[in-house]
C-alpha cells in the first residue's frame, strides 16, 4: 500500500514494542505501515469522521490487520485506553493539535510519548507540551513533494530551553543540514515580505517580525 513520504518518516521513527493511538488516521495508512514494519508494534486508528474511518476499516481488512490494528470513532484523545503509551498526530494546525491535547490534558500524563507534524504554529505546541511535562527527544525535517514538514518527539520529563531552541527546535539547531536551511529560507523570505507588507501601527508584529529574520539569518547564514 501506497503512504506518502512524510508518513513514512513518521512511521520510521516510531519505536518497537509500542502501542500507537494514531488521533485523525484518515485511512490508516500510517497504521498499515507501522505494522507491516514492525511486528511489535500495536495500533489504534482513530477518527472523529464515520467517512475515513470506514475506508480505514476496508484498508485493514485488505490488508488482513484486523487483529492488529483496532479502529474507533471519536474527537481527540477521547478514544485513549490504558494500553496506549504513543500518540501520533498528523497533518493537522498546530493550535488544533494544542486544543486536542487541552481537551484531554489527563491522558497526557498517562503516555510517555508523543510524536507530533504540525502544519504550523510548531513553536506554540513545542512550549505547549514541555510546559506539560514532556522534553524534545528528537526531531526531523522530511520534504513531500515541494513540502518540507516537522516532526517532533516528546517524551516524557523536563528540560528547559531558550527562546532561539523553542524556535528553531533544539535538536535541528544542532543537527541542521540541507532541509534546514531550505525550510528556513521559506520562513525568512516570507517573513521579509510580510515585513514590507504590514503597517507602521503594527509595531509590536513587526518588531517582533525583524528579531526572527536575525534569528533565521544568523542560522543559514553561518
């Protein structure tokens, strides 16, 4: 079965013997991956949509993982069990994955890992989840198609980081590499323009708009 490269990577980093709750699976295609991959690995693939969790269900059975891969309809984490020591989420906002970790903050503290690839606001859910009892353990940029995606591995403890680190990822500031200096020449140019683009009124943005581009040039620029 077909799975697109940043669900590859995310399946890749995901360790033997865990018990995954994949929140918004879509078809499970993730799921069908990690299985295939590892036969340790155990998984839940859960959906708020009955749509995408029937394909899921179909893909499955395709694919002869019934006894594997369990399926449930639900918002969130509401769909947890005590098993479940991995969350995955994908593919969404970032401050809707921060809505979905608030709604059931309890089932945080019960998990000792989590693997997040937000579509933006990366540095609202990295503060977000180190605040609620989780460091950075690693962290990995994977290009699909002209895309270039984060995805971030929490686990469970406590470590404290500096502006430039919650910004930058502190794992990618010492790893860096080529896909970091592409995902952060797309961040500088955009935040340029904006600069160019906004008001004199909006002070506060554009000042805090000119202490990135710094941040980001002095990176790519070393």
């Amino acid at each position: 079965m077909k799975i697109n490269a940043r669900l590859k990577k995310i399946g890749d980093l995901v360790e033997a013997n865990s018990f995954c709750l994949d929140v918004g699976c879509d078809h499970a295609l993730l799921d069908i991956y990690l299985i295939h991959k590892n036969k340790n690995i155990k998984a839940v693939a859960s959906d708020i949509k009955e749509g995408p969790l029937e394909q899921a269900k179909k893909n499955i059975k395709r694919e002869r993982l019934e006894n594997r891969i369990e399926t449930r309809l639900g918002p969130g984490l509401s769909t947890y069990t005590s098993e479940i020591n991995t969350i995955i989420i994908s593919g969404m906002g970032g401050r809707n994955i921060i809505g979905i970790c608030k709604n059931d903050l309890k089932v945080l503290k019960k998990v000792s890992t989590i693997i997040i690839s937000p579509n933006n606001y990366q540095e609202d859910v990295k503060r977000y989840l180190c605040k609620n009892g989780f460091y950075i353990e690693n962290e990995e940029f994977v290009k699909d198609k002209n895309f270039i995606y984060q995805i971030i591995i929490f686990k469970r403890g406590k470590q404290a980081y500096s502006k430039k680190e919650y910004f930058f990822g502190p794992v990618f500031l010492v790893k860096k590499g080529p896909l970091f200096r592409e995902y952060y020449e797309r961040e500088l140019k955009m935040r340029e323009l904006l600069e160019t683009m906004l008001p004199n009124s909006y002070r506060l943005k554009k000042y805090i708009l000119k202490r990135e581009i710094k941040m980001i040039k002095n990176e790519i620029e070393d």
